[in-house]
C-alpha cells in the first residue's frame, strides 16, 4: 500500500554503474520531478522483478537534481544483487521522497558522523549546506577511493579514518568520544552508517550532553508506516515505524540496545 500523498512514478535506468569496489554501485535514475531533504528516503522496485521478488528496497537518497536521482547502494543480498544488474533504460518504480531528514543548526556547528556506505546522504548535505558550520568524519573498511569521499571533502572539512583491525575501530571509537565531547553545549552531531557504530554514537552523545541525530537502517518493506516492518523502540517503551517516525531520531528519543 502506497500513501497516496506519496509521489509514486516510474523512473528510467540512466546509469548503473559498479565503482572501483564492485559491490559500491552508482544508480542513476531519470530527474523524479520533486527535491528531497538529507537523509530523506525511496523506495525502489524495478518493473522485471516481477513476482519473483515482492517488496521494493529502501535506500537513501545520495543526491537529487534535473540532471537525476542518484543512489549508492552496496550489494549484501539477492535485492541489491538483482538491482547492481540494471542497465539504461529500464525502468523502476520510485516512491518518495519518505521518511525525517538532518535538521540543520545553522546557528551551531554540525558534525557528521559517517560509516561505510552511510556516507551517502551526506553528498547532498555537503552541495546544499553553508560550509562554515559543517564537517565531516568519516570511518571505513573498504579502502577509500571506493566512497564519494572526495565530493563531500571537495566542500566541507572531512577526515577519514580506515577500519581494518580491532585495534582501529578502537581508535576510531576514541576519536569519536573526543568530537562528541568537543561539541557538548555547542554543536550537533548527524550520524548514518552501520548499528553498532550508532550505538557508539548515541552512547556518547547521551554521556557527554552534545545534540546528535541517528539515521536508522531498520528493514523496511512498504516505506510509508503500513507494514510495521521496521518498529523501533522509543525512550519512552512506545514501538514507532521508522520510516514514518524516522529514519533520522533524536539520540535522546529512541533506544539502540546495548
């Protein structure tokens, strides 16, 4: 079921394209009409998937303009797998854009917080937002000219920092502990990548009182909040649909277990 305040249209495949790590993909769709927030969401099924594979895939919107709808996904499963095989014009069926974006302090500095393939919103982020106020740190495993890390580093102040080892995601959890500390009382933190890496941010954000927003990966099958695929539990014991509620919380108002 499909919200009917929710733009639903077919796109054609302009591009789709494995970067310099073949399970990074660059999905490029025709222009959707319509602008979206970071860290805002689609929905995406294409049209020969038939019966074969029922519900559409989420994914967060890496940038949006005339020139069309960019993606970057990873390939983990038999969706994502099928979707790396598209090629220019085909067509898939698009609905969006879904779900709660980044809010922006602009008054504050804002410091993302991205892990692995998490850096995609924050594309659009970089392009749209004053630069002054806006930095990044970015942690990850694949070696990093597989990421968009030049684009987002071409307009902000970004860092990476690679994760091969236990000792690295050690360190890099100490770094993290230090930025969010730095910003208590003055900034933000804007985090998307894998769970345990939110809960690590959450966890210091919470212990040293800076601001912060997660986006959430929950799995999501319809996007619009019928399903109740994707519940998360509030802080205050209530179970909400991320993609309604979410994906992006306020660390303070949703829990990531232990």
């Amino acid at each position: 079921m499909i919200d009917s305040q929710t733009p639903c249209r077919d796109l054609e495949v302009l591009s789709c394209r494995p970067g310099s790590d073949p399970s990074l993909v660059n999905l490029i769709l025709s222009a959707p009409g319509w602008t979206c927030r970071p860290g805002q969401f689609v929905m995406l099924r294409p049209a020969q998937w038939g019966a074969e594979l029922i519900w559409p895939r989420p994914f967060s919107v890496c940038d949006v303009s005339e020139d069309g709808l960019r993606i970057l996904f990873q390939t983990v499963g038999r969706g994502t797998r099928r979707l790396a095989e598209l090629t220019p014009g085909q067509k898939v069926t698009v609905w969006g854009p879904l779900g709660r974006w980044f809010r922006i302090d602009e008054s504050r500095p804002n410091l993302i917080l991205a892990g692995g393939v998490g850096i995609a919103p924050f594309v659009m982020l970089a392009r749209r937002e004053r630069r002054d106020n806006l930095s990044m740190l970015f942690g990850h495993r694949l070696d990093l000219q597989h990421y968009p890390y030049d684009e987002i580093a071409a307009a902000i102040q970004s860092e990476a920092m690679q994760q091969k080892t236990p000792a690295d995601i050690a360190t890099f959890e100490t770094v993290l502990s230090d930025r969010i500390k730095a910003l208590a009382g003055k900034g933000q933190v804007l985090a998307c990548g894998p769970e345990p890496m939110l809960k690590v941010v959450r966890k210091y954000c919470l212990e040293h009182g800076t601001d912060g927003q997660v986006s959430l990966e929950n799995r999501m099958a319809c996007g619009v909040g019928a399903c109740l695929g994707c519940v998360a539990k509030t802080t205050q014991g209530d179970y909400v649909q991320s993609c309604v509620h979410g994906p992006v919380f306020d660390v303070r108002d949703i829990e990531l277990g232990a």
